[in-house]
C-alpha cells in the first residue's frame, strides 16, 4: 500500500516537536486510520441516542460506515452498516427505529443484533451460504460501554478499555457524578461541521491552554465582554476582566497522561452559586451530602481529553466527538449534555451556552477553525518541516500513575498525544 516502513516513522515525532507531514501527508493518513484507529478504543456514541429496542444511530469508525443499536433485550450493539448479501449500506440516515434493518437493494432484513431475520425467495440459496455469520450485519470485533459512553474498536486483542483510558476515565466520571441520578444524555442533538485541515489539529487544540489570550482575545481580552459565562456575572467574561487576562490563561497546568490522554485546569476554580445553582446543590446534598457535593462541584477541569477523538467538555457540560474524514477534512460535533435528576433549566442553558461557545457561528470555536485552517494551509508551505511544542518542556511534574502536570500552559498534552500516535505508528 506504501513506501513508508516503521523506519519512516521513527524520526517524525520528537521530544520538542513533530514534522508537518503528520498532518497534511495523505498516505500517512491512509496508514494511520489502521496503525491507530484500527488498534484503539474509538469512542462511537453515547447510549442515550438508542434508548429502546430497535433504536440506531449510524456513524464512522476509522471512515467505515457503522451503526449502534439497541436490541429487545436492552444490549446495545456496533455493527458495521453493510448488507450481508451483496454489500449495499443498510441504514441510510443518521438515527430511526425499526424492527428490523431491511436493505434496499434485495430486501434481507436484520435484526437489531446483526442476525439475518429474513431474505425474499429465500429457498433459492444454499442453506448453509445463509447460516454463515457474514450473511448478518457483522459486529464490530470490541465494544466496550462505560458509563453510558460506547467505545469500539477493529482490533479483537485491543487491552480492555478500562485499562486503555486509565487515568483519563476520570473525565467521563467527573461529568457523570455532575447528573444527581448518576446518569447523563445526550438529549438535544448536536452540532455538526467541519474544517478543512487534520483532525490533529482540534486534538492538539483541546490540549492548548496557552492559545486562548490570543485566538479568542474577542472573547477574554481586557476589552472582551462578549457573554456572560456563568450564573451570577455581571455584563461579560469576568475572570478576564483584569489587564492580566493573559497572564491568567498563562498559569492554567495541562496534564499529559498515559496512552494520549490529557486535561486542562479549569479557568474557573470557585465553586458556582445563585439562583438554580443553589436548588441543584441541594438536591446533590440530599442524595450524597455535603463533602461529596463539594466534590462533584469543584471546577477541576476544563477538559478532559480521550485520544484519539474524544473530548469532555467539563467546563461546557458537554462531549466534542472528532471524525477524520480525510488528510484535510475533519467533522467536529458537539452534543450538550442533560443531567438527569437536575433541575431542567441547567440543561436547556446548557444548550444555549453551547450554541454561544461550541457551534460553528459560536464567540469561541469559530475562532479555533479558522486557527486550524490557517494551520494547515502553513504546514503545506516549505517553510519550515517543523510544528513546534516545546512549551513548558523539562518542567514537568510527575504526579504518578503516568501523569505529569506541565504548570504555566505547557504543550505537554500534546506531546503525550503525538507520542502515543508515534508509538502506535511505529508498531
Ligand atoms: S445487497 Fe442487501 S439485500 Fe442484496
Ligand atoms: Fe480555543
């Protein structure tokens, strides 16, 4: 398929910085939706989109056409969306409910399962061309559900995903023990969109606490009071209010984590109060009482991000899901998130700070795309062969367990993300 061997790979990411063609090389992309989206946990969907029997939402898994379903007994599936018969895509939309998945061309239908449940004239075939398991919708080889998240991966010998997220698993429990009956959903869709330039690009961004004093200076300058940011501010970004504003995104650490994790601290540290924010503590009290509330509250983070594509939007209440669809082509969604057992006006704000933040005529992620298209139209000049990232290097603190903490807006996540890409590359 290739000219590249592991040799090709070994010098393209080093400590301080990574060569251009990790990004804009179409053949290395080629190779890369096997050595790494072939061999990891991929995360596909939440469950909450096929709540009931006959449920499925139809998305990617490394480009190929695949489809989460739920089953009458309550399991919920990864199939790859393919007709066993003579291969036609079965599911066409995005979500829909139905008994069985019947495809278009001849008429075979399935089961939520994947098992074949009928073919027209079926007596014309050989019995047992229809019993082999390829006749069906085939599973994908692992599917992992933790806490509501459904991963999946190509790979039968992948590690169990528990272990693949490690220290990262925190992030999806921190945004679920937020949800009173320990349970979020994904309830409000999402917003869909895509840049022109590599899904590494958002995946560095959501390590990148150093960018936002300049991208988003609109925003969180001295001069920016674009929108109120949380219950009980008065007219604007408060926290950048002063004329320190850049020295303040300067001191947020960045945690780089085994495996490509990583998180950002968050900007806003105090625990929120006023208003429904009060009634919502309560109710958290009431079920876990006072130390464990103060826990659940606490700001820690502003994200936590899940190599390869997923990334927890603590400080958003919400999940961003990254998709590679070609070198210079990525799909980005946002899907805010409910609390279920809170009181509801947390989650319908939640959706209309999300379309402030996070959509693609947002205050904020607006600035970011335009920053990764710029990016990528850079990486194609010969200028350099470089993208640096040595901000904050040598600096690390090793807080065990395979983290380390970069203080003062290090680029030690991105670092942890490129080495385990190089890794994964060079096996
Ligand atoms: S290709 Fe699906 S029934 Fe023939
Ligand atoms: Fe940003």
């Amino acid at each position: 398929m290739s000219a590249y061997n592991n040799e090709h790979f070994r010098n393209l990411v080093q400590p301080d910085r990574v060569h251009r063609s990790v990004y804009v090389d179409p053949q290395i992309f080629e190779i890369e939706m096997q050595k790494v989206f072939g061999r990891i946990w991929v995360f596909i969907g939440h469950d909450s989109l096929v709540p009931n029997a006959g449920d499925y939402y139809c998305t990617t898994l490394a480009r190929q056409a695949v489809v989460m379903s739920r089953d009458e007994k309550g399991r919920v599936h990864v199939l790859f969306n393919r007709c066993g018969h003579r291969g036609a895509k079965v599911l066409p939309g995005v979500r829909g409910n139905a008994k069985v998945f019947v495809c278009m061309y001849h008429g075979w239908a399935f089961r939520p399962n994947g098992e074949l449940a009928g073919v027209p004239m079926r007596g014309d075939f050989p019995k047992e061309v229809l019993a082999e398991p390829i006749a069906g919708m085939v599973p994908v080889a692992r599917v992992e559900n933790y806490r509501g998240f459904v991963f999946a991966c190509l790979d039968p010998n992948v590690m169990p995903l528990k272990e693949f997220l490690g220290e990262g698993i925190r992030g999806i429990d921190e945004l679920v023990d937020r949800a009173p009956d320990g349970e979020i959903e994904f309830w409000a869709g999402c917003h869909r969109y895509t840049f022109r330039g590599n899904w590494k690009m958002q995946m560095d961004n959501m390590a990148d606490t150093y960018h936002p004093a300049a991208t988003h200076a609109s925003t969180v300058g001295p001069d920016g009071r674009q929108f109120q940011r949380r219950a009980g501010e008065k007219g604007g970004s408060a926290p950048f209010y002063a004329p320190n504003g850049e020295a303040l995104v300067a001191q947020l650490g960045v945690r780089g984590m085994r495996n490509g994790h990583s998180s950002e601290q968050s900007m806003f540290d105090k625990e929120q109060s006023g208003g429904v924010i009060d009634e919502y503590r309560a109710i958290l009290v009431n079920r876990f009482g006072e130390e464990r509330t103060a826990d659940i509250m606490k700001n820690r983070r502003h994200s936590m991000t899940l190599f390869p594509t997923l990334d927890i939007l603590m400080a958003q209440t919400s999940v961003r899901v990254v998709r590679p669809l070609a070198v210079d082509l990525t799909e980005v969604e946002i899907w805010p998130v409910r609390l279920k057992g809170a009181p509801e006006v947390i989650s319908t704000d939640l959706v209309k700070f999300v379309n402030i933040t996070h959509s693609a005529s947002s205050f904020i992620q607006s600035d970011d795309l335009e920053a990764f298209e710029r990016c990528h139209e850079g990486l194609l000049t010969q200028g350099s062969d470089w993208v640096l990232l040595a901000r904050g290097m040598n600096t690390e603190i090793d807080e065990g367990n395979g983290v380390f903490l970069g203080p003062r807006s290090s680029e030690i996540g991105m670092r942890s993300k490129h080495a385990m890409w190089h890794k994964l590359m060079c096996a």
